[in-house]
C-alpha cells in the first residue's frame, strides 16, 4: 500500500511540475507574442509619420496646377522627333528635355520656388514640369505659364 501511496504521489507531482513547465513555456510564447504586437505597432507609428512628412512635402509642390500668372518667353520650338504634349505626374520626361535648352534656370523670375535637390523645372510647350534630374520622373506640372 505504501508503495501505491508512493506511486500516486510521484505521478501527482510529476504531472503539477509537466503543467508549470507548460504554463511557464506558454507564458515565455505570450510574453514573445506581446513584443512582437509592439514592435508591429511601433512600425506602423512611424510609417505613419513618414506618410504625414511625405504628404506635406507633396502640398509644397502640388502634383498639377494651373498657373496664376502668365509670362512671356521666348518661342518654343520642341525636340527632334518629338510633339508638344501634356506632361502629368509619375510619367518620365526623356532625356532630351533634361538638356540645358529646356530646363529653367531663373524660376525666381517665373513666380517659381526652387526646385528641392536633384529636381529641375523643364518647360515643355507652355507648361512648365518638375522632374528629376537623375531619371526624369515628374513630380509636378505648372500647366499655362508661358504665353
């Protein structure tokens, strides 16, 4: 009987030791779980804030708008092979246009702001764009400043 008494005890505690080995490993998951929620949390914060910043930059230099005043320039004469055409935002300007005869370099004379690092304003027919210097993707479209 003492042996039986001995068995059931032995079996008693090694099950209560098996069911906090398993709570205390389900307690190490959760704990695990819970940092990984806030470190998702705190990723999704400052995509945010990244998003805020990008849209303010984005207000300075409207995608499109009309100009509201028009100035008198020189006549234009388009590329070689290429048309007057309307220009719209996220399209690329070929690399033609990027050259020194298209790009405007006195934009404060033209009501213009200066174009943020590695941008340029390039005049096509009587519009005027803000592309990349690099790869020429536009960022903006002053639509009618030029007569």
């Amino acid at each position: 009987m003492k042996k039986f008494l001995t068995a059931a005890v032995a079996a008693v505690i090694a099950t209560s030791a098996l069911g906090a080995a398993g709570a205390a490993s389900a307690q190490s998951r959760g704990d695990h779980r819970y940092e990984q929620r806030h470190d998702r949390r705190d990723f999704r914060r400052e995509q945010r804030q990244d998003r805020r910043e990008f849209r303010q930059d984005q207000r300075q230099f409207a995608r499109w708008q009309q100009a509201q005043r028009r100035y008198n320039a020189p006549r234009y004469v388009a590329p070689r092979g290429y048309a007057v055409r309307s220009w719209s935002y996220g399209q690329r300007m070929p690399a033609y246009y990027r050259t020194n005869a298209y790009v405007v370099h006195d934009y404060g004379r033209y009501g213009l702001r200066a174009p943020p690092r590695g941008y340029q304003y390039v005049r096509s027919g009587n519009d005027v764009v803000l592309a990349a210097v690099a790869g020429g993707l536009i960022t903006a479209v002053i639509a009618g400043l030029f007569n």
